[in-house]
C-alpha cells in the first residue's frame, strides 16, 4: 500500500469513526492518537477550500514550502507568502494563486 492510500484509508477511517478504526487504532498511546487526528485535522482544513490561496513553489525543482507533515503550504494572502520568500531568502520561486480545482471526472 503506497503512503497516498494509506493516508486515505486513516483518513476515512478518522472521520467516519467506524468500528474497523476502532479496533485498528485502540492499541496506539494516546499522545500518538492526538498526533494522528492533528494531522487528519490539518490535512482536511487545509484542502477543504483551497481556492484562492497561494503556494511558494521552485518550477524548476518542482519543491515547495511544506509545513510540519510535509504537506504544501497555503497562504491566505500574497503578502504573507511574500513574507515567507523574504524570511527564507528564496532566490528563485514562484508564488502561485490557486484558481481552479480541474477534475477529469467532475470536468469532462
């Protein structure tokens, strides 16, 4: 199972509270517990409604700005993440604005 289905399956498994989680998950400490559900958390705010946010992206590496689980980072505004570029010293990104969330199933 790759890491993109495994995220999935906690995910799904988190938010549905099912019994399969339970049992799953009953032998994790809690502190690992609360770990996982700050990052379900996050990982749900954050895509939620991503449009209309930006992201510091190098084309050339394809890298990006991540944030403690090594997810992309979004920033509400162009300042803040102008902000970012200048704290790190970037020499050479993009900041990008999300507009559209193209699906090929929902889209054509």
């Amino acid at each position: 199972m790759n890491n993109s289905s495994w995220l999935s399956l906690k995910f799904n498994l988190m938010t549905n509270n099912s019994e399969y989680y339970k049992k799953l998950f009953d032998s994790i400490p809690e502190d690992v517990e609360k770990d996982i559900h700050s990052f379900v958390t996050t990982v749900e705010s954050k895509f939620k409604n991503p449009k209309g946010k930006y992201a510091i992206i190098n084309i050339l590496t394809m890298d990006y700005m991540k944030d403690e689980y090594k997810l992309i980072e979004l920033y509400d505004t162009l300042e803040e993440a102008q902000t970012v570029c200048g704290m790190y010293e970037f020499e050479n990104v993009w900041i990008v604005k999300l507009i559209e969330n193209y699906r090929e199933d929902e889209n054509g």
